[in-house]
C-alpha cells in the first residue's frame, strides 16, 4: 500500500498548505513553508561522466547559471572553485565506485564569478535499468550555520530554561516538553508525549486550561501570565500556583501548528503576597483598634467596641466577658477546680447566626465550670485555641448542652479565646468562633487577637475603674438628693436627677423641697461648680446649711448671704443657686438668685417666661449683695427650676437653647412627671458633660 493510500488516523491529519477555491491546493507561487525551503537547498543530478542531466530551481538560485546553460556541462566547471578541481574530481569518483556518501564544504564560483562557500551532501543514486547517477545536495554554508546556531540555541535555551516549557499540537496533546515542566508537573518528559494536560494533571482545572488553550488556537491573540492554580504530582499534598503564558505556532506559510506555553510556579511569591497583604490588613485593624476602642469611659460601650473590631476581620463571632468579680472592683483567682463567675458585656457577629443565641446575652451572669475552655484561658492568663472545632469539643466551648446543639447548627468550626491582661491582672476573655470563615484560626491570628486584647484590656481596665469610682460617687449624690412628697404645701412638686455622660463625673447639681411654718414651701436649685466626689460633697454640705438656714424663716437674701459666707470656707467652691419661698396664703413667690439661670414662669392662657431676676455672684465670690422678687403665683401657675446641663451645648447658642425650654412648655394642663421626662428626653444632650437637676412646681387651688 502506497503512502497516498494508507489511511490516516483520526485527529492526525497532515497540516494542509494555502488552499483555492472548491478545496483545490491553490495555484501559484507559494512561499517557503519548510526548514528545507527556508535553507533553498539546491538539487544537482549527475550522470557517470559527471555531466549534469537534473538541475533544480535552487541550483540556478545558489550557482548563477539557468537550467539551459548548466545541463550537459560537466558539473566541475560550473560548481567547483578552480584552485579544487582536483580534490573534487577525485571525490567524486569515490563515490560514483564505492558507493559511499560524502559530505563537505567548498567554495564555488558563481556565474557572476563571485565566491560562495557551499556545505554538500553526495551520493550514488541507481536507477530501476541499473544506470548509476551522482546526487548532490548543496546549501548556502552561512544560511546552514545560522539555522545550526538558532536550533542549537533554541534547543539549548529551552532545555536549561528555570520555567516549564511546552508546545502542544492543535489537538492539545504534548509534543515537546522540558525538563523544568517535567519536574513541575512530577511527570517525566517522555510520558507527556501524546496526551493531554486533562490526562496528566487531574489536580488542576483542565477545563479552565483547555478554554485559554482553544482561544489560543482560535483568535491567535497571546494569554500572558494567566494565574491558574492547583495540585500536580510532584506535589499532591499541597495546592501550587502558576501563571501560565500561551502563544500560537504557526509555520511561514500560516498554518496552525499548535500552541507553545511557558509555566512558572510563582507560589512562594503568591504565598509572601498573601502574608504580606495579612500583615497589612493586621497593621491597619490595629490601627483601627486603637481609634475605635476605648472612645468613652462606659465599660460596655468599650467592650461592644473590641467585638466590633473583631468582627468580621478576625472572627464571625465574638463575645467579650469579664470575670464578675472584676466587674465589681475585686481580684479574681481561680484555683484548678473552681468555675468561673463571668459576665457578658458585649456579643457580635458579622451575620444572623444562631451562633448569637448561643452566647450569652450582655448583662448576663454565668457559672461555667472548670473544664470549660474559657474558664481555662482566664484562670491560666493563656490563650486557648482549637484550630479545628470538633463535635466533642462543643461542651467544653459553649455555655449549656442547649448552645452547644446551637453552635453545632451555626457551623462553628474554629475557636479562639485569648484573656484580657491589664496592670498583670486577668478581666476577662475574648472569645472568637468562626463559622462563614473557611480558614481555621492560625498563629498570626492569634497574635493579632492577642495584641487586641492587650490594647483593649487597658481601655477597659481604665473603664472599669472610672465605673467603680463613678457610682461611688453618683451613690452618694443620689443619697445626699431628697425625696419629698409629691404635694406640700399647696404645691404639687415633681423633680428629676440626671447623671452626666459616662465621659464624665458626676457633678453637683441639686435640688431641694423644703417644708416650712404656715404652710409655705421652700424650692431650691443649685449647682457646684467641677465633679466628683469633691463636688458631691460640697453639694450635701450646702443642702445641708439650706435646710439649716430654711428652718430658720429667713429672707431668700439673708439665707443665700450664709451661704456665701459658708462657701467661701470650702477650699474656693463656688456654687450658683436659686431659692424660692412660696407662701400660698399670700399666693406669693419670693425668689433670690446667686449666678443661676433664671426660672419659668408658666401662666395659662399666656406663653410661658423667663423670670426676670437679678443674677446676683455665684456662692462663694464673695462681698457681693443679693436681691429678693416678689411674684404672685395663682393656682394652675407653675415654677420651672432647672440647672445648666438641661440647656447649654458647645453646638447651640444659650439663647436658642432657653426658646427650646419655653416651647416645651406650651401645655401648662400637661401633668408635671410626664413634663419632666419631655424636658430631658428632647433637650438633654447624651454627651453632655454635666449634671441636670430639674424642679417643676404647680400651684394648686385651695380646698
């Protein structure tokens, strides 16, 4: 069977030249398609005699002379440099009888008499009659160095190349691989041979491969460092990354050869990036840490703070707990066998997880026993880490068996607790769980949660002292404030004490009702100026002489003179204050004021006013006289006492804040409770400062 007609297997066709019109090979010049083209080697047919009887395109190309001039010629004289005549003469009838080839490089003199260094192949050739001819083979010696010189470059380049090299035929199987994509791949060379990259690497998407491989062969168009990832052989334990770079191959005259790819295993770099980008993300939510948490003294906005930043960078979960006796001013050690009193602050998640139902609530208080794994992290002062959560593992994390069967639902399956240390003592724990976070908790984690946690602690050791020392205080202001009936004297009375803000102290603010002869009423407010404890005091010692001083039914102005002269005394306080008596007999007010805001007046019927009353100093300045103002006061009239931190702001001017007052004091029929609560719900500011003290006082009719 001739080659023409051996049939071809399927998915091996040959590659086909330019094609015309119905699939015929089209007509015409063509250029060169193939490495022997490209050398332009010249044929020459030679008879016994030497004389030429074939004489090809390439030798009319390579020597000068046209086929009419050089057929017939003795091929000596129009092939061999003179000065070689002899040597060729000789060669030649070496070969025409014994039959053996022989190969060389000779000048020859072209047509135009130029020389030319030619390489030639020769050997005997015989005809089916039994004739003998002389076959020789001849190219341009610089054209055949400089192809030697580019294969033995290329050849050498790609087998000493540091990336994986490969072509790959139009059907994507191997046809040539290097060593270095041999030793990626964990395959030798060899057995790439013939089959696909799906057959050898089913550790890496060959879908994935093949689509870029195909829209290679398709549009031509070069994919450069294209990031795949995966498992090979050579490493089947550990996923690699690569980026991959594909080019079409096709020969001079267009036709697609295949595909060539250069691979480089770029997973060191993949993996320094990553760290790199963890480093950074670590910096920047350190950074953010510490200018989100810690932004008040209020012990659990300052715990909701740390969850907050914990969440969702460093876990899906996160619950902040303290030790109860930590909460309550006292240290806290725990022996091997004791359980741990701890109490929730605060609990986050990133997204609606039953996860959340599990914990405990803020506020909550919780006996967990010694084998649980926070009480371990907070009686060891030790972080505890269960990288991988397993179902036996859940008691020992969760508060109950109930949350355990929750924590189970909500997917946890990463733990991290790590105590909270401040000043060498143990607070608390943060608690870290991870449920949409596929990776389990690391070493850097851990760091990271340890450095927030020692950032955080300090801010909540800082607030929970300033805590202890603050309801110290507010106790004893709370003690030193009356509590008086709801009516006296022909008045109905209703009062308010707000707190500062948790960024503060308390302050000294006060109020007073004092029952006096005949049936009159004295109503006090007043303000100490600072906070703390020091201005709580100054407040009950104050009260104290009001109520003293009151007994004695003196004048607004005499009584406020004692206590100016009483203030002075109290290491330089000073203090504002309003003191009315109000007589329902006379259905009088007499109302004297050292440095206080001036109280309302609400009439009905008519808009309510600023009582128009001498300032007078602040308590403690000192030789400066006061004044009494005499109002009446008819039943359903009512009084408004009040002290600074009901009204002033640093954002509003005082004047528009005291319009907000009279606005709100449009119902004189409004009962005086609710009108308490509407005057600190709309105008206290939950950042102020200071201390409120509010006094409302309604004239009732006589029985």
């Amino acid at each position: 069977m001739s080659a023409a007609e051996r049939p071809v297997p399927e998915g091996h066709e040959p590659a086909r030249g330019p094609m015309g019109q119905n699939g015929e090979p089209a007509r015409g010049p063509i250029g060169p398609s193939g490495l022997l083209d490209v050398l332009g080697m010249a044929s020459v047919v030679l008879d016994v005699e030497g004389r030429i009887v074939l004489w090809s395109p390439q030798a009319e190309d390579l020597f000068g002379y046209p086929a009419h001039e050089a057929l017939g010629q003795y091929a000596a004289r129009i092939m061999v440099h003179e000065q070689h005549l002899d040597l060729v003469v000789k060669l030649f009838s070496d070969v025409m009888e014994t039959g053996e080839g022989w190969a060389g490089a000779f000048p020859i003199r072209r047509k135009d008499g130029s020389t030319r260094l030619v390489e030639f192949r020769n050997m005997r050739l015989l005809d089916d009659e039994g004739d003998v001819y002389a076959l020789g083979l001849c190219a341009d010696q610089t054209t055949v160095r400089r192809l030697e010189r580019d294969v033995a470059l290329s050849t050498r380049t790609i087998a000493q190349a540091p990336v994986g090299l490969a072509v790959l035929d139009t059907e994507l199987r191997y046809v040539s691989v290097n060593p270095a994509l041999a030793q990626l791949n964990g395959i030798p060379a060899e057995d790439h041979i013939g089959r696909t990259p799906r057959e050898l690497l089913p550790g890496v998407d060959a879908d994935a491969i093949e689509a870029v491989l195909r829209d290679v062969l398709r549009t031509g168009d070069p994919l450069i460092n294209h990031r795949i990832v995966g498992r090979t052989p050579a490493d089947p334990d550990r996923e690699h990354f690569w980026t991959i770079s594909l080019y079409r191959l096709e020969d001079t005259a267009g036709t697609v050869l295949g595909v060539a790819g250069m691979a480089v295993d770029i997973t060191e770099q993949h993996q320094a990036a990553v760290e790199a980008e963890s480093a950074r993300r670590r910096l920047a939510l350190i950074a953010d840490a510490s200018a989100r948490i810690g932004t008040t003294l209020e012990l659990d906005r300052t715990a909701r703070e740390l969850a907050d930043v914990a969440v969702p960078e460093l876990a899906d979960v996160a619950a902040v707990d303290l030790l109860e006796a930590v909460v309550e001013g006292r240290r806290s050690s725990l022996g091997p066998t004791e359980p741990a009193v701890i109490r929730a602050l605060a609990v986050q998640a990133d997204h609606a997880t039953e996860a959340l139902s599990a914990a405990d609530p803020p506020g909550h208080v919780t006996r967990y026993g010694p084998d649980r794994l926070v009480t371990e992290c907070v009686r060891t002062a030790s972080p505890v880490m269960v990288a991988h959560v397993q179902e036996e593992d859940l008691p020992r994390i969760a508060r109950s068996p109930e949350a355990a069967v929750q924590l189970g639902r909500a997917g946890v399956h990463s733990y991290l607790a790590v105590p909270l240390i401040a000043r060498g003592e143990v607070l608390g724990a943060l608690d870290l769980k991870r449920t949409r976070n596929p990776l389990p908790f690391s070493e850097d984690d851990l760091l990271l949660a340890r450095e927030l946690a020692a950032r955080a602690a300090v801010q909540i050791d800082n607030a929970r002292w300033y805590q202890n020392a603050r309801d110290t205080a507010l106790t004893l202001q709370r003690s030193l404030l009356p509590s008086h009936p709801a009516v006296t004297g022909g008045l109905e009375v209703a009062s308010r004490y707000q707190p500062a803000g948790a960024s503060a102290e308390v302050g000294g603010d006060w109020f007073d009702v004092i029952p006096l002869e005949d049936g009159k009423t004295a109503l006090v407010v007043g303000d100490v100026m600072g906070s703390g404890i020091d201005a709580a005091t100054t407040m009950g010692r104050l009260r104290t002489a009001t109520h003293t001083l009151a007994s004695l039914d003196l004048e607004p102005t005499r009584l406020l003179e004692h206590l100016d002269k009483i203030t002075e005394g109290l290491d330089h306080s000073i203090a504002t204050c309003v003191y009315a008596v109000h007589d329902p007999k006379l259905r009088q007010c007499r109302i004297a004021n050292a440095g206080h805001l001036p109280p309302v007046r609400v009439h009905p019927g008519r808009p309510p006013e600023l009582l128009e009353l001498p300032t007078g100093a602040p308590l403690g300045v000192g030789g400066v006289a006061f004044s009494t103002t005499t109002i009446d006061l008819l039943p359903g009239d009512q009084l408004v006492f009040y002290t600074d931190g009901l009204v002033e702001t640093r954002q509003h001017p005082l004047d528009e804040r005291l319009d907000a007052l009279l606005e709100l004091l449009d119902d004189p029929d409004r009962p005086l409770e609710e009108c308490c609560d509407l005057l600190l719900r709309t105008l206290h500011q939950p950042d102020n400062s200071d201390d409120v003290a509010l006094l409302i006082a309604r004239v009732l009719t006589p029985s």
